[in-house]
C-alpha cells in the first residue's frame, strides 16, 4: 500500500508493538520509479526517477512517455553479469542495461536494432550460452487496425484493447508495410545481430510467442498463435544454425479452429502441468473456447514415461475435457486476455490463473483436476484485466498474483494462505497495462515488476501513466525478516543435433523444474519462456524462504534423460543451502560462480585474463569450475578464443 507513512511505521515498531510488526509481515510496498510527475503535479503517490528508465507520466511537456510504451517486456541477464537487463518495445524497442541499482539505454550505443514490436521473448536459441531475442512484428499490412482518433468518448470503444490503442501512430494505419519477425542473435559483449527468424508472409496475424524444447532434443523450439486467421496455434522445431547463423524453423504441428468460427487466439500459458516432464501449453481466447494442449512427447506416469521421437499427434487438445475451457464468462464464449501457471498451495502442482475481460479464474489443480476457487477467494479482479504475474513479493514461501487492469489500477493479491488474499498492497497508478513482469532489479533479493503498458484513452479521471517499474520496498518498509534464494540454472548442450531426447538440456534450461525443501514444506518453481501477450518472467528462478536461513535441499528435474534410468534426469543437492544468496547451478556440473571470474573473487578483471593466459600457454586443464568460468564462448575448450572473449568482457 503506497499511501502508509514509512517513518510512523518504523517509529511503531521501535516502541514496541510487536502485534503490529506481525501485521505488517503480510502487506507489501512498492514505488514507482520512472515517473517525474512530481515536475508538472506535484500532489499524488510517492514516485521518483531513480531507475534510469524514460518517465511514464503522461503529459504534454513529457515527450518521453512515449518512449515506455510496450506490449512486450522481458528481464533477463543478456551480459551475464549477474544482473536482469531489461528489452522492450512496441513502436520503437529499448535495450536497458542493469548497472547494478540503475538502468542505462544503452540501445544506440550497442547498436542493437530498435525496431517496433508486438512482444519480446529470450532464449538461447543455438546453445552458445548467451540469451538471444525474438520479436515479432509492431505493425503490417496484415494486422487489423482501428482508427483511434475516432473514438471519443468510452461508448465508442468495443470492451478490448481498441479502447486503449495507441493513437499517436494511427497515421501509419493509412499507409501499412509488411515488416518481418525480427530475432537478435546474442554472440556476447553486447554484440546482437538481428535477423528474420520466419519470412515477413508468414504467421499474418500473430499475436504470442512461446520458446519451449518441445521435442526434449537439447534445443528451443517455436509455439506461435495467431489472433486471427483458420491457423491459430503452430509448432515450429528448431533446425540448427544455417550458414549464416541464423536458426531454421521448420513446422511440425498446427492446430486449425472449426470453420465459420469467430474466435481469436491471444495469450499462452506454459508449464509442465501433469509433471511428466514435457512441457504443455494453454491458449487464451477471446469468443468460443480457451484450448489446452497436451505434449505426447512424453507419456506415462511421472517417473515412468515413454519418450516419442514423432509423436502423432503432436498435442492433444484437453480444455474442455479438464473443465479449463471458461466458455461462460462471456455470452458469446471466453474472453481470456492473460493466463500463467503457479503452485499457489505448495502441492507440487500448477494451478491456472486467467486474466479476462470479465471475471477471472483461478483453477486450482489437484491430481489434474481443475477447479475454478476465485469466487469463494474473492479473486475475479478487475472486469477489464489484461495479464498477471506470479511471485512471491513478500517472500513467505507463498506465490502471490499481480494482474494489470488496462482501465483500473492494478490488483496486487498477497497470499495468506488457507485460500485467503490480502489487497491492500495493490497500487493506485492508472495505466493501460497490458502485462506485468516479475524480477529482483536491484539485487536485494525482493521481487520487483514491470508493466508493459500503452496509453490509455478516456478511462477513470486521474494521471495516467503507460508502462511503470515498480520498485519493491517492502523491506525498507516493516523490517521483515522473511528470506530468499535465487536460482539461475544453465543446460549443458553446447549445439544442436536434433538425435532424439537429448541427455543434455538446452542452455537456458527452459522446461527445468526446481524443488526448494524447506523444514516444512516444499516450493516448486519451473523456468518457462513466455506468458502473455508477448512478455517472459525472467530465466532466474526466485524463492521466498519464510523465515527460514537455509533449505534442508533442493531436487532438479532437467529437460534432459538420465542414460542410466531412461528417465527424466534428477539431480539432488543436499542441504544445508544458505539463504540470501543468488546461485549458478550448471547441469552436470554443479554450482558455480560467475562468468569470467577465474579466481573466485567476484570480480572480473584483469586478474582472470592474466589466470586465462597462463592456461592457454602452459597447456594445464584446469578444474572443471575454473574451465567454465575461462570458456566464454561455452564449447567446453580453452583456447585463445576464450581469452580474446574475456578481454573484450572487462572492457565492455
């Protein structure tokens, strides 16, 4: 809750009420740190410009709103500094670099493209240890577009997206382009070379994509569903690297909606949700039925499945069989706008929370069973909701929601468990959300958010704002003494080889699963790529912990098959493992430290190049934690390569 006295807190604390501190353990704080409202209106919430990022406020003076429109956002650590850097984008797209407690645009600097898009995923598409980006067309002559300057007042606007379209483009309606989908293949030290990962006529209308190792083969593959067109949901494998570096997709599965049907795809939701270990995939649809497709790569009871090298079909399609389906929020069918997966109860399996323009869903699952428990939590949120979050922001062990509202501020939802939520931490900033995203910015171990957002039109009086960062201050705020873990974990295949269930996971171990033990209970989290309309939580899995200051342990389940049992591969760590602390997890090899740092001081200087050097010329092997912290370019050599690499790394 933005409006408590920070300091009135602190002074009830130091006199004693302990009742009251044990109050406060449930209530979160969060400011707004891109906003220089306080330059033109200086009356509202607390808010200041701390981050680095364009100001969000909406005003005439203000041209850099402008800027920090988005439909699409995802933080991830493109440079490997241990860090979440920050791309996104709608008419022009933005690189921030984290600097540690800052953002910097570095966009121009980099040299990296700047083109628009209608959302922004990350993933290592070839396995070089580096994330790449994928971005998919902003504008073409495909795409249904509405004149904006037309409506004026609310009763003009259909209850979608028009209401809140971006007017200041809509000139560009009346001369459209075709522009392609645009990857950025990421070779390290800030070098990302774009290129045209499917051709400019194809997927017309896409409005989502999703990287997922769909057929466990070691590489990241393509799911994409289009909002209009017979075509909705496609399957693209993953090929390999031509000559010129760029990944080939080839189509493996389509999914085709019934003839004379009105119905449009917008959003997916990925996880493994019958913990076989494939990945599966839920669509969100405006009008008729939400689809949920089931991964036949892997069949059989956990532990005891059998692996299909062309399984036929691809998917199967259970929305309605499972009671997900939602065709009655709507008259005319479903109205999904936002969807993601998460273990709200700790039970070891994920629940579906659905965003929609209408009331929304929370499908508690229990053995595969699905059953909708917003009603009776009091979760249905805003009537206008357009995508959600899950993370633990006060880090009791709990999954908490964040769904933005593209009309209304947003709700924030912190679990108290037993099936109650508390809402006073929800913010009061106007913005025409399209997602949010969930990632510790600054490094003190406190979730953070960014919504992507767009600029409202008409909607509730106030100022508005387009997309916010969000800066968690709940320690600041009530001295918890809750804890945390972070978790980064890294695959070991280094190409791709497309030779059936890899025994290597892909770098970025999309489709992993880990299990935090704690003394009394067990959280899961599972590394996923995409949610949405087009965003991504980031790679680096984040843990609340409670009170507790260690994990009795922590069980990985890969992507990857185990040659021993056939299986799926599972590695145990056993505790106790420290809490406050951000680990590296490398897949066969164990924790390691960071990138480029040879000798373990937590620096990357020239110390390491000097370590490298002598390697490289003594012909020694080092250890195998040193060989991964001196292979900088992850092909499991040292070599001079490693060592040019490693210069160009300190000074970049």
């Amino acid at each position: 809750m933005f409006t408590k006295i920070f300091t009135y807190i602190r002074a009830v604390l130091i006199v004693g009420f302990l009742t009251g501190a044990a109050l406060l353990a449930v209530e979160v704080y969060f400011v707004v740190t891109n906003s220089n409202r306080p330059d033109f209106f200086p009356e509202g919430e607390s808010q200041d410009m701390s981050s680095g990022l364009f100001s969000a406020y909406i005003h005439d003076d203000n041209p850099d709103y402008n800027k920090m429109k988005a439909k699409g956002s995802v933080l991830c650590d493109f440079d490997l500094d241990g860090d979440l850097d920050l791309y996104y984008g709608y008419a022009n797209s933005y690189y921030f670099e984290n600097l540690g407690d800052v953002f910097k645009d570095m966009t121009t600097d980099y040299g990296i493209d700047n083109s628009g898009c209608r959302g922004v995923l990350a993933g290592d598409l070839d396995n070089n240890g580096y994330q790449d980006i994928l971005k998919w067309r902003y504008m073409s002559e495909y795409t249904p577009y509405h004149d904006c300057n037309d409506f004026e007042n609310e009763a003009d606007c259909n209850e979608d997206e028009d209401c809140i379209w971006d007017d200041d483009n809509c000139e560009n309606n009346s001369d459209p382009v075709s522009l392609p989908h645009v990857g950025l293949m990421n070779d390290g030290n800030n070098l990302f070379l774009p290129f045209e990962f499917l051709p400019s006529d194809e997927l017309k209308f896409l409005h989502s994509l999703g990287l997922i190792d769909a057929d466990l083969d070691g590489d990241l593959d393509l799911l994409a569903i289009q909002e209009d067109n017979d075509n909705q949901f496609i399957l693209y494998l993953n090929n390999g690297i031509d000559s010129n570096g760029t990944p080939q997709f080839e189509q493996a599965y389509t999914y085709y909606r019934e003839y004379g049907d009105i119905s449009a795809s917008r959003i997916i939701a990925i996880a493994d949700y019958d913990n076989d270990g494939d990945q599966d995939v839920y669509v969100g649809r405006k009008f008729g039925y939400n689809w949920f497709f089931e991964n036949q790569t892997l069949t059989g009871a956990p532990g005891d499945v059998v692996y299909n090298s062309t399984p036929e079909p691809f998917f199967i399609e259970k929305a309605v069989e499972l009671g997900i389906a939602d065709p009655d929020v709507d008259p005319i069918g479903s109205m999904g706008y936002g969807a993601a997966w998460g273990d709200y109860d700790n039970d070891q399996d994920f629940d579906l929370y659905l965003a929609n323009t209408g009331v929304n869903r929370l499908y508690r699952n229990d053995d595969n069973i699905f059953t909708n428990v917003a009603d009776v939590q009091n979760l249905e949120s805003d009537i206008h909701s357009n995508g959600l979050s899950w993370g633990d922001y006060n880090n009791d062990g709990l999954l908490d929601i964040w769904t933005s509202n593209y009309r209304n501020p947003d709700d924030v939802f912190i679990n108290l468990g037993n099936g109650e939520w508390d809402t006073t931490s929800s913010p009061q900033f106007l913005s025409a959300t399209q997602d949010v995203i969930s990632g510790d910015i600054n490094g003190d171990g406190w979730l953070d958010v960014f919504a992507a957002g767009l600029k409202m039109n008409n909607g509730p009086p106030g100022a508005k704002f387009t997309s916010l960062l969000y800066k968690n201050v709940t320690t600041d705020s009530s001295f918890s003494g809750n804890h945390w873990l972070k978790l980064k974990l890294e695959g070991s295949k280094s190409n791709i080889t497309n030779e059936g269930w890899s025994t290597q996971s892909n770098r970025s171990a999309i489709g992993a699963r880990v299990v935090l033990h704690l003394a009394d209970q067990d959280i899961m989290r599972e590394i996923i790529g995409g949610k949405g309309h087009g965003n991504m939580e980031p790679l680096q899995l984040h843990f609340g912990m409670n009170t507790y200051m260690s994990a009795q342990g922590m069980t990985i389940y890969w992507p990857s098959r185990d040659t021993e049992t056939n299986q799926r591969k599972v590695t145990y760590i056993d505790g106790p493992i420290e809490a406050d602390v951000a680990y590296t997890f490398v897949e066969d090899l164990g924790f390691v430290g960071r990138k480029g740092d040879l000798n373990d001081d937590l620096v990357v200087d020239v110390l390491d190049i000097i370590i490298s050097v002598n390697f490289v010329l003594g012909g020694d092997t080092p250890d195998l934690e040193i060989l991964w912290a001196a292979d900088m370019n992850f092909d499991n050599i040292l070599n001079i390569l490693d060592v040019v690499r490693l210069v160009n790394f300190v000074l970049a």
